[in-house]
C-alpha cells in the first residue's frame, strides 16, 4: 500500500528498474544492511549470498563463451577481479542512486558523513564522500554499496527469475565494470563482445523496461 513506511524503497528500485515492481517487504531487505538497526527485522545478508553467487554463474559463463579455445584462465581470480563489492560499490550502485535510500550505520561518526555530504548541494552520498577517497575507504561505502548491488541481484533472481536477472546483469552491470583504464574489472579482451551482447539486449543505457521482452 501507499502508506506503508517502506513504500519509498520499493518506489525507487521500481523507478530504477521500470517495469518490475518489488514487493515492499523485499525491497525493505534489499536496501537495509546489517549494521542498521532496522536489521534486527531482516536485512540483504542473505540475498547478497545468492546475488554474488549469480553474478559469479553469469560472469563465467559469459567468460566461458567469450574466451579464445587456446586460453587459459584462472577463473576465480577473474571473477574477483571484476566482481568484488568495492568494484561493484563505486562503479555500479551510483547508476542506481542506491546511496540515496540505502539504510546503512557507517563505522565513523555520522557528522564526518554529513560534512562531506554538504559540500556538493544536493550530492548523493557516494557524490559527497567523493571528495575524500580516504573517508570513502574508511567508512566502507564501496563495499557496503556492493553488497547492496548483490542483493539487489539477488532480489531480482528471487523474485522475477534467472532470464529477468540474466538480463540484468548484461545490461545494467556488465557494462559499468568494463574500466578501459583502471585496474580491476573486466579484461580487455571481453569488452567489444560484453558491449555487443548489451547493446544486442537492451542497449547500453536501457531501462529495465526492456527485461521482460
């Protein structure tokens, strides 16, 4: 219902992922972690576990199909190279506005957040705290915000299927993580071939109005 007190986080992964409507008690999950208080009544823990797991399936099998047959590669560190929470958090959750409306309890004082976040008007958090690389690492933003983008995956695998999470995962994730120019991330190799496959799904910056067709 409209007056639930969680309606606003299942609005905006609705908004985020038009047309998939999440159901007010998992979007609560999705975007409360374990640090909050609110945790006590679930928190993404769980649906975090079966998004990396997902995003890993996915991921390899996307690697599997793409690799030369004369190549060998160590696979897991392919997967943790690219799929950590840190990549994740800083490259991904920010196309998502998940800073916005993630409930999450910081491990440094709440003032240093709010100083940070002042400094650019109307900034998300992940924005704000951009400013100060060594308070982003400090206060776990990326990783808490890539355990978020897991159980977001997780969420999706759960709710809507492995074809709706599938596709997800090429069009809104895949091609935000390919950083031609960073460490970390998808090698290079992949890139034409992950572009082409999101591009062939939905576009590079499609809205998930597109997962269902």
């Amino acid at each position: 219902t409209t007056d639930t007190p969680d309606s606003p986080l299942a609005a905006h992964l609705n908004t985020v992922f038009s047309p998939l409507q999440f159901p007010p008690e998992l979007a609560r999950r999705i975007l409360t972690h374990g640090s909050h208080p609110e945790a006590v009544h679930g928190h993404n823990g769980r649906l975090a576990f079966i998004g990396r797991r997902v995003l890993e399936s996915y991921y390899l099998l996307f690697v599997h199909d793409s690799a030369k047959a004369s190549a060998e590669y160590n696979y897991d560190a392919l997967s943790e190279r690219a799929l950590n929470s840190y990549v994740l958090g800083e490259h991904v959750a920010p196309q998502w506005s998940l800073g916005k409306v993630l409930r999450w309890v910081p491990t440094i004082p709440r003032n240093t957040i709010e100083a940070a976040r002042e400094r650019l008007p109307d900034a998300e958090l992940t924005d704000a705290l951009s400013v100060n690389p060594g308070v982003v690492r400090s206060v776990g933003l990326y990783k808490v915000m890539g355990e978020t983008v897991q159980a977001v995956v997780g969420g999706v695998y759960h709710q809507f299927g492995g074809s709706v999470a599938h596709r997800l995962f090429h069009t809104r994730i895949l091609p935000h993580i390919l950083l031609p120019s960073q460490h970390g991330g998808v090698p290079m190799e992949f890139h034409a071939r992950a572009l082409s496959i999101s591009e062939r799904m939905a576009g590079f910056e499609a809205k998930t109005k597109e997962l269902k067709q």
